[in-house]
C-alpha cells in the first residue's frame, strides 16, 4: 500500500548551565498555548506546570485534559485558556483517550488525510487519575508506544472533589479522606506509590523522568525530551497546591525545590536507550525535610516520630541517587534528635551545598 | 486506498462477525480497538489479519480493557479519524462510562455488538441486555438478524452518524452466535459502490493544531439544557436521515431495508410477534407453518430501536388484535415484570385511538434458542387473549409455563 511517511518534530533543549542552581534563560519561547483567563488558585502548581510544559511544546500541539481540578478550573464552557485544541476526556481516560489521537494522526497522515509535522500530543492528568483509576490506561498507552507524552501532574492529592487522598498522598498527609485524630494521630500512614519508577520499570522503551516546578528549564527540558523521543513517554511532575498543603501562596516554587531539596522528590531521568537511571541531579542544598514540612498546613499535626519517619523515607531516597547522607540527616531519622528540628538555627546546621 | 479499488462485487459465505469485519474494511477505518470478549472477538480477528495481510491500512490496537477501547475511540474519532470499535456482556458495561461523553461530544464513533449475556453466570449465550442496558445514552442502534444485514447495517449506521446533521455514535448489534458465528451468503459490494456512498469522515471541530478548539469544557448547571436539548434534537432529527440514507444504500447496492420495521407476513394478520434480531428467522417459519394451518400470525421486527420510531410502532402495531413482544432482555422488577421492548411498545401505542392487548414474552434468555414449538405455544397464547378479548396474564416465562 502507498503510504506517506510521517515526518516529526524535534524541539531543540534549552541552555541550563546548572541545572540546580536558579537560573533564567532568555531564550525561553514566546509562544503561550496556555493563557491567562482561568479559574486556578493564586499559586496554583499544576497551572504553572501547565504553562512550562505548553509552553516548551509551542504551538503545533494537542493537549488531553482527563478530569482533575485543572479540568475544572481551567475549561469553563465559553471561555478556554488553551490556544492550541484539548480536549477533557474521562479520568480514567487518560492513556487511552491520548492513544487513540495518537493513533488517529499516525494514520490520517500516513493516509494522506491529514497534511504536517506530527503534533506533540500531551496528556495532563492529576495524580488520581495518573496513580489510581486511569494507571491501567496510561500503562497500555506507555507499553504500546504510542508517539505521545503523559505527564503526571502530582499534587499528591485529589484537589478538584475538595482534598482527597490519593496514592501519592505522602505519608503523614492530611486529606479529608486521611484526618489525623486521637486513633490515627499521623493522619495518611501509607507511604506514596512509586509512580515514576514504576512506569519506567514496565515500560524501559519509555523515556521516564521525575520534575517540579521549583525547576523550569530543566522541566522544559524534560518535556521536549519526552516530546523528541519517537514513541511513549512519562513525566511525573510535583506540582503543590495551596489549597491541599495549605500553604502562603507565593511560596510555590519554593516548595517545588524544598521538596528536592529535602530528598522527597528524586530528581531523575530513565534512559531507554541504554536502559538505565540518571541520577545525575544535584539539588543547591541538601536539607532536612521539617524545612519542607513546617511550611504546610497539612503536615502540622505531625509528631517527632511522624517527621522522624519522612525523614527515614527520605534518606533511603538519597542513598538510591546515590548521595552521601550527612551525619546530621542520619541523626534526624532518629525521633530523639528531632525535636528541635523545624528551628532556622538546627536547619541551618545541616543545610548544605553539593 | 488502493486495496479497495481492486474489489469486485462478489458474493462470500462468512458468518456475522466476519461480516461486520469487512464492512470496516469497505469503510476505510483509520483506528480500530479492539479487546477480547467473546462472541465478538471474531471480528476483532477477522481485521487483524487484514491489517497483518496490508488489506487494511488502520492502526490496530490492542487495548488494556472496554473502557480503554472506548476512550481510545473517543480520542481517535474527535482527531478526525473513522473509528471502529466492538464489544459483547459484560464488556459493553465495562465500557459504561463513555458512552454518554462520546454522544455529548458528537463524535460518529462505531460500535460492533454481538450480544452476550450478561454474568451471572458466565454464559456466552446471545441476550439483548448488554447493549440495551445503554440505550438512552445517545447513540444510534439497531439489530441486524443476519450476516448480510450485519454488513450493510455497519456501512448504513456510518453514513447516518457522520453525517453533519447528525454526527452520532451508533451501535450496530447482532445476535451472538445466531448472528455472529453463522454463515450465510454475503455479497460484497463493489468498492465503488462503497465509495459513492460513504464519503470520507470529516468532523467539523476536530483536535486539529491549525484551528484550536477546546472539546468538553465545563458547564455551569444552566448551560446544561441547551446542551442536553441539541443532543435531543440531533437524536430526533436524525430520522430523517436514516430514511434519506437506507434510500440512498437500496439505490447503490439494490438492497430495500425499511429502516424502522420489518413486517412478515401482516397484511392480515390479527397476532404477531414483535421482536428484534436474529429470532426473526425461526419467527418466519414458524409463522409459515401456522399460515398452513390457518392462523392468522405475522411479525413485525424492530430495526432500529433508538431513535424510537415512535409512530410508526404505534401505527402498525394498531393494526392487530394482539401484539406478543418477545422481549430477548432483562428488565428485572420493570412495567409488568416484562423487558425493555414491552414498555416501550407499550408507550408507544398509549395515544392510539386502537390499541392492541399486549403480551410480553420472556425467551431466549441466556442465549437459548427460541424454538418453533415455542413459536406456536405463544401463539396460542396471543390467540387466547383475542377469543377472550383480555389478558390474564402480561408475562409470560417461555418454557416455564403450561
């Protein structure tokens, strides 16, 4: 059969001399597929999130919106922020309403029915949708290898029905369907899924990587390269929201590097051609995670022992990058030698630059 | 494609499943989905080995469940692609989900079903609950009651769902097994003929990078029923069009369907069965052996059941003195404890000036087959309720019953 080859994109990366450090670029695109106009809360994580990832893609781009709180937010019939199409589809949808586009442009244009470059076809869902109901759906599409990207955008909550737990939720994070109280005084007492590792694990053809906000280039970085590698790839983006870890809304991007700062967010890129883990990222500083935590509402219940725990949880992910622990980490897993922890002064010990 | 060029019109023995396979060929699809349930499947592997073959230039994939076979369809067919999908039981359930945003959507998504039973138990058996448990969801349906009928029903139902005054999912059921896995003789048009009926699939607002659209945003409660009422009216004006498209389709390939009912035998019947499907078969000799014995029985089948024909239910059906629906389907606590078609024949035939008495009949449940001692049993039972000029009983449980 006569058939038209598909040409695609390729998205060149962006300067970022040191990745940890801040940096701005002033080579950023112009271009704005996500605008203003919405109905996000002030600070709002994933919408920030939103904006870098459209705005890394640029123009020649269809977004797939599964049901969360920046479905809900964001399209008010009438009225749209998105200068490129999107479309909602159902939260379990995500992985398969994103692999039938994909399916649908590889054929039109190899049909002939449709004339250009392959369009970046990226699907946001929240971490419900990406950790819990459409994980089936994402993984058919990921070991597929569909040309699409799919990112989690990890709130570690459901934010949009009013701040449920979900299988990101961290340990010791309160949610109305995980209330700390008298019986269960840490509130959430499972440990977040392992979402990145997981998709990278059963999917290595798979470009895979972890981001945050606290980070834009190299989060742009890592959408255009999940965007020129020619089949499925995953991103799983921390992306706070103020509403859930109550927080002061101007300290959004601040989360997003405390939380890497404090080992709770590894930073890292799974390589599908040599099949392996780059565990490269270097965060400016290392410290404890009662810095990260004393900052949020939702984790003020916690005690000694909770924090103490997170902090256990939190090395283990250090020792998997590969980082010498600090004695002063080592010592504050150690619910004993944390009381005065979440103090500027005991922070300030052990904060320090790799 | 060029593939399609080459096909002359001929004439094959395939089953339903395959039928409805290679109407998907003849229509071009650019996505399929498909998931394994039986009885179904068949078809499913009837259009991967076409794909494997380079018969068929479709992305083929192999989903991770109904749900997901659904969704995919729903993306692919919103980017502007002919989408086939199929299912049968429980797996049309799996699937419940999408349904509803497919037709709110507009999206001409379709859907092969060759019925299966629901569980429990397991049984593989052909019963109309599956698909009719979606019904008021907004897509077209109909049941075809044979493998020819199967074919052309998949290249008609495109036809009318892609059509701008409509834009529609449809759902182009079968009888498992009585359809499905039987064989009969199938003439494969000339694709040509196929070609100057179906043009191709061209959604006004498809996710397209050159002119942005924005698909399922959402509503505030009062912007609901506007939206609610055009998907109403696109189900009400799509009447038209599917009489305009079955013109259309006898012009070009030489087959008449009457796209609501089929009526056999009726010109002087007083009882007849109503009913939908490949029972239609055993029905007709059924009705021919009791000819010869004097009774005055015919049969009326349903085609399409949604859109309702409303009216024409209500008019032929007033001809006769008796109507016994033979139901197919469970409506476990409904209207008289009888099933979906029984209510609605029922309401149906309210405002009219004649009404017939009405019996339901609960058979072939479970996929088992309706026998022709059973035919003439509820016969019986319909010619008892005309000498009484009453009905005694509104259900009936074939087989269950002296």
């Amino acid at each position: 059969m006569a058939t038209i080859e598909v040409q695609r994109q390729l998205l060149p990366i962006l300067d970022s001399p040191n990745q940890g450090a801040r940096f701005y670029n002033p080579e950023l695109p112009s271009s704005e597929p996500f605008v203003p106009g919405h109905r996000t809360c002030a600070g709002c994580g994933p919408s920030i999130q939103y904006r870098m990832t459209s705005k890394a893609a640029g123009d020649n781009t269809i977004l797939v919106g599964p049901t969360g709180c920046m479905y809900v937010a964001n399209s008010s019939y009438l009225c749209t922020p998105y200068n490129v199409p999107w479309a909602h589809t159902q939260i379990g949808s995500a992985g398969s309403f994103t692999a039938g586009v994909a399916a649908a442009y590889e054929a039109m244009i190899r049909k002939g029915k449709w004339k250009g470059k392959f369009p970046n076809i990226i699907c946001e869902a929240g971490d419900g949708s990406a950790s819990d109901i459409g994980l089936a759906s994402i993984s058919g599409a990921l070991y597929r290898n569909h040309d699409c990207l799919i990112i989690c955008y990890d709130n570690e909550q459901y934010a949009n029905t009013g701040i449920q737990a979900s299988s990101r939720t961290p340990y010791g994070g309160m949610t109305t369907f995980s209330p700390p109280g008298p019986e269960v005084p840490e509130g959430k007492k499972l440990y977040p899924k392992d979402l990145a590792r997981m998709m990278a694990a059963g999917h290595p053809h798979c470009y895979v990587a972890t981001a945050s906000v606290g980070y834009p280039i190299d989060l742009m970085n890592k959408v255009r390269k999940g965007l020129n590698h020619k089949g499925a790839a995953y991103l799983m983006i921390y992306t706070p929201c103020q509403k859930g870890f109550v927080y002061e809304t101007p300290r959004s991007i601040d989360l997003g590097r405390l939380v890497v700062e404090c080992g709770l967010y590894p930073m890292w890129e799974w390589n599908p051609e040599k099949r392996e883990f780059n565990y490269s990222f270097r965060p400016a500083s290392m410290r404890p995670v009662s810095e990260y935590l004393k900052l949020q509402g939702r984790f003020g219940h916690l005690h000694a022992e909770h924090i103490a725990n997170l902090q256990k949880f939190a090395n283990e992910q250090w020792k998997m990058m590969g980082v010498q622990l600090p004695e002063a980490l080592i010592q504050a897993a150690d619910a004993k030698n944390l009381t005065n922890m979440a103090a500027a002064a005991e922070a300030q010990a052990v904060a320090q630059t790799l | 494609m060029p593939m399609l060029a080459e096909q002359k019109k001929r004439t094959v023995r395939i089953n339903g499943c395959v039928a409805s396979a290679q109407a998907a060929k003849y229509a071009d699809v650019d996505v399929i989905a498909a998931y394994p349930i039986r009885p179904y499947t068949a078809t499913m592997m009837a259009l991967a080995q076409m794909v494997a073959n380079g018969e068929l230039d479709a992305e083929y994939i192999v989903a991770d469940s109904e749900h997901s076979q659904l969704s995919i369809a729903h993306g692919a067919s919103s980017s502007g692609a002919r989408v086939f999908t199929g299912s049968s039981g429980v797996g049309v359930q799996f699937a419940y989900e999408l349904y509803s945003p497919i037709s709110g959507s507009r999206m001409p998504v379709q859907m092969m079903i060759a019925d299966r039973t629901l569980d429990p138990p397991g049984d593989f058996g052909s019963e109309h609950t599956d698909a009719l448990s979606t019904r008021d969801m907004g897509w077209i349906m109909g049941w075809s009651c044979d493998a020819q009928e199967a074919f052309d029903n998949h290249l008609i139902a495109y036809r009318i769902g892609e059509d701008p005054r409509v834009l529609l999912p449809q759902m182009v059921c079968q009888d498992g097994f009585f359809v499905s896995h039987i064989t009969g003789d199938v003439e494969l048009p000339d694709s040509g003929q196929v070609k100057e009926f179906l043009p191709p699939y061209k959604h006004p607002y498809p996710l397209d990078p050159r002119h942005p659209v924005s698909h399922g945003p959402q509503i505030m409660p009062e912007q609901g029923p506007p939206l609610q009422l055009e998907r109403a009216r696109a189900m009400e004006q799509s009447m038209a069009v599917i009489e305009e498209v079955h013109e259309e389709f006898a012009k070009i390939f030489g087959r008449k369907y009457d796209p609501w009912v089929e009526e056999f035998m009726t010109d002087d019947a007083e009882v007849v069965f109503f009913l939908q499907g490949a029972h239609a078969v055993t029905a007709r000799f059924a009705i021919q052996h009791m000819r010869e014995r004097g009774l005055k029985v015919g049969m009326v089948r349903l085609r399409t059941i949604r859109p309702y024909p409303t009216d024409r239910v209500k008019d032929v059906l007033s001809k006769f003195k008796v109507v016994g629906v033979i139901e197919t389907n469970m409506g476990l606590g409904s209207v008289s404890s009888g099933g979906v078609l029984y209510a609605e024949a029922a309401a149906a035939l309210y405002e009219s000036q004649k009404r017939p008495l009405i019996l339901s009949f609960m058979a072939g449940m479970g996929g088992e087959a309706i026998v022709l001692k059973e035919f003439y049993w509820m016969t019986e039972k319909m010619l008892d309720a005309q000498r009484r000029g009453k009905i005694e009983k509104r259900t009936h449980w074939v087989g269950f019953e002296e």
